[in-house]
C-alpha cells in the first residue's frame, strides 16, 4: 500500500507536467489527455496516475499541510548523530546536527571541524557532509572533460611546475586542428557535454585565436566550454564569452593577499579577483577555489577561502592539494596529510550555497588513490577527467606524477562509470550509455 499527496499542475509542455506540491516542484510525465494546468493530480513514479476531483483535494491537502512540514524537518534533521562514533562530544554533534538542517556555522565551528583528529569523529563529520550532499543534490555527480592545450606560461608563480621557473621542461602548443579532434573525440566517442580548455598563461595563442577556436568548437558540437587561460584580461573575458565560452576555471588560489604576493611573484590576490568578479558579471559559470597546504597557510586562512569561492558565487568549489614540485621555488615543502583534503572539502558542502558542486581534484587523486571514492563520501559530487591527448598529457606537469597521466580517456571513463554506479550515482555529463 502505498500513499500519496494530490499535487497541483502548474504547467504542462508536450508530456511533461510540472507539479506542485506545497511549494516543492516535481515533473512528471503524463499520459492523460484531458488534463490542464489547475487540475490536481496523483503522481507515482514519475508518472501522473490520475485527476483527482478539486474538493476531494483540497481536503486532503488541508490534512497533509502540517504533516509536510513536519516531515521536511525530520528529512533535515534524519542525521541526528548516533551515540556511535560521535561519543560524548556534545559539541561536535551539535555543530553537524546545524550544518545538517542547512544552517550557516560560525568560523570557530569550521575551524574546530577542520582541526578534527579522532578518526570516528572525522569520520562522522564527512559523514555529515554526505548526508547534505545527497540532500541537496541526491545522487547526480558531474563529470567534465579537460583539454590542456598549451603548457607555456609566462608567470613565475611558486609553486607551479609549468611555471618560468621550470626551465628543464618540454614546452607543447596544440594547434587548433589537434584541439579539435580533441574535443571531438572527447564529445562524440565518450559522450562529454563539458570540456575545459586549459592552458598556462601563453602569449602565443592571442585572444582572437583563442575566440576563433572557441567558435569552431560551438559550430562543431553541443558542449558546454568552460575556459581556463589564466588572467586574459576583462576584454578578453567578454571576447571569448562573445565567442560561446560559458564557464570560466580559475582560482584564486589563496584569499590571504600577503600569501598571493608571495607565492606569485609579487602579483596583487586583487586582479585575479577582479577577473573573477568581471566573468561573473558577464555572465560565466564560475569554478574557483584554492590550494590547500601551500607553506604558511593556516586554518583561518582555508576557511576563508572557502567563503571567499562562495562570495565569488562559484558554481563549483575546486580545493585540492599543493603539491610539491622539484624545479620550483617551494621544492621539498611539506606534503599535505590527505585528510587535511577530504575535510575542506567537507567544509566546502557546509559553506556552500546548496546548489553548488564541489569537485575531487586530480591534485587530491595524486596524493592519496582513492581520492574520487573518499571526497564523493565526503560532499563532493563532481569529476575531472583528463583528455588531453595523451602524448602532451605528462608535460602538464603542475605538480609531479600526476594521476591518469598515463591513462586513456576509455580507461578513464570505464573507471569513473564503474565507481559512480558502485557509489549509487548517476554521471549526469558524461554519456550514460558509454561503457554500461
Ligand atoms: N600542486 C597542486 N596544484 C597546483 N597547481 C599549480 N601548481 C600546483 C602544485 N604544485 C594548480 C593551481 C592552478 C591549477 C591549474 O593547478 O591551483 O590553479
């Protein structure tokens, strides 16, 4: 036996209706001709079952409306933390049991979470962050295609090994032919509908290039391009947004303005905000975030950059770990312990405006294997995956021994759809037909 609440047709387009329920919409698909919007309805299964008279409705609404409420609130609350594993501390299971009803912690919160130790308790606060991502996202998980077209960059940032400072590394261009096939295999064979074309700071690809190529692509193919250039400068942002781009990737990289002019040679945290702020206005998808673990960060500093992606109104959240590259200035710094990830990433669902996407990084993938696996239990709900032809992929070296560096994008693909089903969660980018 099984109950259900009349809905309220709000609207109806081809097959699908829209459906209220106090407030909540739902789709449905629905084989009845005679319905208009204004009618209620019984939907089951995605499917309307049948009219319901207004009166009869009505009546039953009247008795559901508090029980609805009632239940949302205990949906909110389901998390309520066990005496397992949070033991005695009272403090921690408050602190989850507000983030799990959605509401906004404070930064002393945040940062007694980050500086978790006990494993059971860290254990239950990504449990935490789980239970708020299939809450607001339930099991869809993003999974974009990245191309890195060109590893020159004319900046000297720290910590970046295709940065000036690596001088021993094999610099490579793709010209927009090998672009294009690229994208082409990456779309038409495995089935992306989001790719990002990245690159370091190149001057040898101008901005008219750069919008030509984009151009190519939307002519070529339904996929949304997100670009990843580096700071092209305001124009050259409308430029290439003019040209079909629609999300831009950068990140700040660090909220803390003394760290920024550190870490990249004396250039102002500002401008890089400033472009992000720009893209935003002109209307791109933002992915921003920053590196965690850079040397003199601190924990205050990691929860502001967490508010501060949230200010910059990031549609996704891309933290990953610093990692240390030998021909850079910051060569034998010290390595992250990977927990330091999956908890800022954690942080980063609580923080987040419920739509947001948080990513598993392939910076987070090198560091610890089964990065994908933990951060999808931990908040995150989205994936990069590299294709970029293999033959340049191992000199896109950011950091050393990347992850998937050697990988074809069908190996790549195959594995991602593997964990996702084994995770219960649907890759709602990728084709759902490739690799079964
Ligand atoms: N470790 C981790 N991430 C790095 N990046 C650059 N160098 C490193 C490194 N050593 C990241 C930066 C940049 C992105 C493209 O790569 O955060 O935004």
């Amino acid at each position: 036996m099984c109950y259900a609440i009349p809905g309220k047709v709000e609207t109806i387009d081809k097959n699908i209706a829209i459906i209220d329920y106090f407030g909540q919409k739902k789709k449905a698909i629905n084989e009845l001709l005679s319905l208009v919007p204004g009618d209620y309805v019984y939907a089951q299964g995605g499917y309307v079952i049948q009219k319901v008279k207004p009166h009869d409705a009505k009546e039953i609404l009247e008795a559901w409306q508090e029980m609805f409420v009632q239940l949302q609130e205990v949906d909110a609350k389901i998390f309520r933390l066990s005496d397992k594993g949070a033991g005695e501390n009272l403090k921690l299971r408050n602190i989850l049991d507000k983030a799990c009803e959605g509401k906004a912690l404070k930064n002393e919160d945040l940062e007694y979470l980050l500086n978790l130790k006990d494993p059971a308790e860290v254990e239950l606060f990504l449990k935490a962050a789980n239970f708020l991502r299939q809450k607001y996202h339930q099991n869809a998980c993003c999974a974009h295609g990245i191309i890195e077209i060109s590893n020159y960059c004319r900046r000297g940032c720290t910590y970046c090994g295709i940065s000036t400072h690596n001088g021993s590394l094999k610099r490579y261009r793709m010209s927009p032919d090998e672009i294009y096939s690229a994208v082409k295999e990456a779309v038409d064979v495995h089935g992306f509908k989001a790719i990002v074309l990245q690159s370091g700071e190149d001057p040898g690809y101008s901005i008219k290039e750069l919008a030509e190529i984009i151009r190519e692509i939307k002519k070529r193919h339904a996929v949304l391009i997100l670009i990843s250039f580096g700071e092209i400068g305001i124009e050259g942002l409308k430029e290439l947004f003019g040209a079909g781009a629609r999300g831009l990737l950068m990140r700040f990289e660090t909220s803390n303005p003394e760290l920024y002019r550190k870490t990249h040679s004396g250039q102002e945290l500002e401008t890089r905000l400033e472009h992000i702020r720009e893209a935003y206005k002109i209307g791109y998808l933002i992915i921003t975030g920053g590196l965690v673990g850079l040397p003199g960060q601190t924990s205050k500093d990691i929860i502001n950059d967490l508010f501060l992606a949230k200010e910059l109104n990031a549609e996704m959240f891309s933290f990953g770990p610093f990692l240390p590259h030998p021909n850079t200035p910051l060569a034998g710094s010290a390595v992250l312990e990977g927990d330091s990830i999956l908890k800022t990433l954690a942080l980063a669902r609580f923080v987040a405006l419920p739509e947001s996407k948080i990513l598993v990084t392939t910076a987070f993938e090198t560091l610890t294997p089964s990065a994908r696996e933990q951060g999808l239990l931990a908040g995150a709900n989205s994936l990069m995956l590299n294709v970029t032809p293999l033959k340049y992929r191992a000199l896109y070296s950011i950091y050393p021994k990347r992850a998937h560096e050697l990988e074809s994008i069908d190996i790549q693909v195959k594995d991602v759809i593997m964990l996702l089903k084994s995770l219960g969660r649907v890759p709602t980018d990728l084709g759902i037909s490739q690799g079964g």
